[in-house]
C-alpha cells in the first residue's frame, strides 16, 4: 500500500513549521520532510538561485515520492513557491494533498521579525529589500489553484493543527 503525502505550502512566515510541528506530535508516525532543515545539509551556504531551489525541491519531491512508495505518510513543510514543484509531486504520488496556508504578506513580514526559533532563516523579508529572492516579495509564489484544504493564518496555531489533524485523520480513514 502506498502512502500519502501532505505539502503544506504558503509564504515564507506563514506559520508552515510550526503548524507541521504541531501536528507531527499528533501523528508521530508522519514523515516529516522540512525543506529548511534540508537546505541546512545539501546548501549550507545557501544562494537561493533558480538553479538551486530547482534541485533543492526536485529532490525534496523524489525524497516524499520514496517515502510513500515504501507505504510511509510524508508532512511537507516547504514554500514550493512553483505550482510545478508541487505539481510534480502530485503527478508521483499517487495519493497527494495540497494543505495552503493563506496569509497576507505583511502578517508574515510580522512574524517574521520576531523569529528566533531556529524552525527557519531569520531576517528573510529585510535580506528581499537587499536583493535575497524571497517568494511573495521579489520572486512569484503561485498560490495553489485547487488544494485540498486552506488554512487562514489568522485562525491561530491550535485551531489550525486540529483542522489539519482532523483532515489528515479523515483521509487516512476514509
């Protein structure tokens, strides 16, 4: 039996990590792939090119597509600002849902100011106004033209994990 996989998507600041944290301790059993801690061991020192996320997330896809061959459930914790990253996924797995955080820019140029809890690089939106490449701002994030599930940012941590725990469990019932 083949797993699942569920890609949580959505701006840089947008509450992804966390709320995958959140609902791994619900799920212990979840892969959890987290394209942050990924980019920590393939490009530690990160350039954020084009040629680089291609790769970076081209991988990241092969990694959930092996996971869920081997018949494990996978938690995707990355911007996937490309709809074809994700949609490549969805065209491997047999069994893929899209879980889109929909936040406006300017509430996760707000939290991320005060991120220091390791879950992601700091200072993302103030290193855009040096020329980074940050999706939202100075590169296109493609919003998902059809997920399976949105989530509003403003609905706070613990009414979001139990909305997308409550969805994972119906899916992994049903």
């Amino acid at each position: 039996m083949q797993g699942r996989a569920f890609w949580i998507t959505g701006l840089p600041g947008s509450g992804k990590s966390t709320l995958a944290i959140a609902v791994k301790k619900v799920f212990p059993e979840l892969v959890l792939l987290q394209m942050d801690e990924m980019r920590k061991v393939v490009t530690p020192n990160p350039t954020y090119s084009d040629e680089e996320r291609e790769l970076l997330y081209m991988a990241l896809v092969w990694a959930a597509f092996a996971f869920t061959r081997e018949g494990k459930d996978v938690l995707i914790d990355a911007t996937g600002h490309l709809r074809r990253w994700r949609g490549k996924a969805r065209e491997l797995i047999q069994e893929f849902y899209e879980i889109y955080i929909k936040c406006p820019v300017e509430t996760c140029i707000e939290r991320e100011k005060g991120r220091r809890d390791g879950l992601a690089p700091v200072d993302i939106y103030e290193k855009a106004k040096r020329g980074w490449p940050v999706p939202g701002i100075n590169v296109p994030y493609e919003e998902p033209l059809r997920p399976e599930l949105v989530i509003d940012c403003q609905a706070g941590l613990k009414d979001s994990a139990r909305v997308l725990s409550d969805y994972i469990r119906k899916v992994v019932v049903s």
